[in-house]
C-alpha cells in the first residue's frame, strides 16, 4: 500500500505539465489499473481543500467538484471516508466551512450529546 500526500494530489490535479505531475498520473493511472493500492488521510483531504481555495484561489463550487471526485476514486483508500462523504455534503449545502462540516458528521456519527463551541454556525447545526 502506498500513502499518497497533498503534493501528489495537487500535481496531478494541477495538470502543470511537469516533471511531478508526469510522475503523479503515472500512479494513479497504475492504481486505476490495479497495479498499485493507494491510501490517504482526512489530513491530507483538507490540505487540498486548503491548497486549492487560500494559494490557487478556487472557488467553493469549483473545489467542491474536485474533493467530490477525489472521494468517488475506487482505487485511493481515504481515511474515514464516510465522514469525508457526509461532511462534503453539508459543506455544499451549508454556510459551514469544510473543518466544521466534517465535525458535524463526526458528532452525528458518534451520536454526541453535547457540544462546546463559540462557533455560532457549528452549533446552531449540532
């Protein structure tokens, strides 16, 4: 199995036509193909979100789309997906950014009772 981190993500996304994404698509192509087993984690996950919106400055709709398909790839284990799943929904139905979407699913999954936060949107969704 082979850890995938942010900066290959981002080199294959980016399609920069370098050297690094030359190397990015190859593995995932051979992943896609079977040949390779990739995992990754929700760490990870968000540093692409953050990459994509603070440094290249995408659009929410736009990231939305790209994490969306990242979690849909049969060939890359995530790290709890089913929370990454349920917490890019409500980020794209929400006012609540990505950090505070996946918390709510963390609190719902684990059916916690009580929250404390100063966080106004978190908690009037909790």
């Amino acid at each position: 199995m082979i850890f995938v981190d942010t900066n290959y993500f981002l080199a294959w996304l980016l399609e920069e036509r370098d050297q690094q994404h030359r190397q990015a698509k190859e593995l995932f192509q051979s992943a896609a193909a079977g040949k390779k087993k990739l995992v990754s984690s929700a760490i990870v996950f968000f540093e692409v979100y953050w990459v994509l919106t603070s440094f290249y400055g995408k659009k929410k709709t736009e990231v939305i789309e790209v994490l969306n398909n990242l979690l849909k790839l049969s060939f890359i284990k995530w790290e709890s997906r089913d929370l990454l799943v349920e917490a890019m929904a409500t980020f794209g139905k929400t006012n609540l950014d990505l950090e505070d979407s996946y918390n709510l699913a963390f609190i719902r999954k684990y059916k916690i009772k009580s929250v404390k936060t100063f966080d106004k949107h978190l908690r009037k969704m909790c």
